[in-house]
C-alpha cells in the first residue's frame, strides 16, 4: 500500500511542465469566465497527484506517459520538491474551490487562482519552480532535513563532482 500512496522520483521535468501549462489554462479559464466549479478538477488533480503522483490524477498520467514522451529525452529533476510544489497546489486549489464554489466569495477565489499565475507560468514556460525554490529555502534554513531529498542537498553529482 505505501507503493500506491508514492511520488516519482526523480520526476520528468517535461511531464511536470506539461501538468503546470494545463493547470495555467485551467486558471485562466476560470478566472476569465468565471466557471468555478472547474475548481473541482484542479484540486482533485492536485490531491491525485500529491498523494499518488501520476498514478490517479488521469493529468499527470498522461502527461508522463503519453505527452512528456513526445517532448523528447527525459529530463530527471528531484522528485521531494515537485511533490512539496503539489502540496502547495493543493492548499491553494482546496482553498480557491471553497472559497468560490462552497462560500461564492468569488473576488477571495479569484485572488487564490491568481497565485497560480506565476507559479504555473514560471514553471511551464520557464522551467522554474517556485514551489521547489521555496522547498530550498526550507532545507537550507533546517526545517526539511537533508534525508528528504539527499539529491538536493548535494548538488556534486549534478556538477561533475566526486564527494570526498
């Protein structure tokens, strides 16, 4: 059972963009037509994936298993920070589908959805993940141990480096 409740890792930085511009679309619709019940599949994708990775959110499968291979080679990026991006996606999308589905305070939801702007415009245009900025600062200041994410916390593969 702890294989089901898993994250990749490493994670497929393609498929990880890929998710990230359907999310972006996913916000600009909403916030542009205001049709907040697609609030709902925006949090149960995020709950899928933080949860399951790919494995129940039908995003993030196909996106890995379909689109990210189209792209291309794989491109492996650390999997603790993709998933720590999830779970702040999951905050905000639970948070922005009470908000404007649940309590109808539309201008409060609307306000949560545009927190996704930069985050899910960075990551998939860019390749930069906001989510895994702040999951660095989080390491770097102790409050995620070197454990969770060993890859992150020694950078010297990466570089070419042998640790002595």
């Amino acid at each position: 059972m702890s294989d089901f409740f898993s994250f990749p890792n490493p994670v497929n930085d393609k498929a990880a963009r890929t998710v990230a511009a359907v999310v972006l679309l996913m916000v600009i619709v909403t916030l542009l037509t205001g049709f907040y019940w697609l609030t709902i599949p925006l949090a149960y994708g995020f709950w899928a994936r933080v949860l399951t990775g790919p494995r129940l959110s039908p995003l993030g499968w196909v996106a890995m298993h379909v689109i990210a291979p189209r792209l291309g080679e794989r491109v492996p990026v650390p999997g603790p920070p993709k998933r720590f991006a999830q779970a702040l996606g999951t905050v905000l999308s639970s948070l922005a589908l009470v908000l404007g589905l649940i309590l109808g305070d539309h201008t409060a939801a609307d306000v949560v959805l545009a927190l996704f702007l930069p985050a899910a415009g960075l990551e998939s245009i860019a390749g930069y993940c906001l989510g895994c900025r702040a999951f660095a600062l989080l390491m770097r200041v102790g409050l995620i141990p070197d454990e969770v994410c060993a890859e992150c916390a020694d950078i010297s593969g990466r570089l070419g480096l042998v640790r002595s």
